[in-house]
C-alpha cells in the first residue's frame, strides 16, 4: 500500500500525470483493503468457532473498546485538531 501511495503522490504533482498508473495503484489498493476486510471477518469468524458465547461476547467487547482508544487518540493527536478548533471534529465509528 505504500508503494501504491507513493506512485500516487509522484504523479499527482506532476504537470500531466500518468493515469493508467494512476488507476493501477488506486485498483492494488482497493484489491488489498478488501483482502484485509475478508481477512478480518474470517479471523472474527474463526475467533468465534473456539469460543463460548459468553468468551465471544467479551472479546467483542474489548476490540470494541480498543477501537473506541484508537479513535480518542486519533481525534487528540490527529491532524489540525490539536490547535485548529475551526476543523469540526470527527465523529465517533457507527456502532452496529
């Protein structure tokens, strides 16, 4: 995914960027995040055959929460909202 970005960022700034590279890196990427959120669910998926519901009930729980930590450091230390309070702030993950 860095090397996709990379070859994004050089041809951007370029006077007549390239776009079949362009849409190439931009296609890897989708290709990967997808593999990664396929990834993911089978993991859950896997997680929950070992577990008891009561287990998979509380492990749930603590990504949950894990997530929610990620997203207050984020929105502490992320980009223009440390000093810049003219930025809105994001809002919290839709919770399912």
């Amino acid at each position: 995914m860095k090397a996709n970005k990379k070859i994004f960022e050089e041809e951007i700034v370029k006077a007549a960027p390239d776009m079949n590279k362009i849409s190439a890196a931009q296609g890897a990427t989708k290709a990967l995040l997808s593999q990664m959120a396929d990834n993911h669910l089978n993991m859950l998926l896997d997680i929950k055959k070992v577990l008891t519901p009561e287990q998979f009930s509380g492990y749930m729980a603590l990504e949950k929460e894990e997530q929610l930590k990620k997203f207050q450091m984020h929105e502490r230390f992320g980009p223009k909202h440390g000093f810049d309070k003219s930025v809105p702030k994001p809002q919290p993950p839709d919770e399912e």
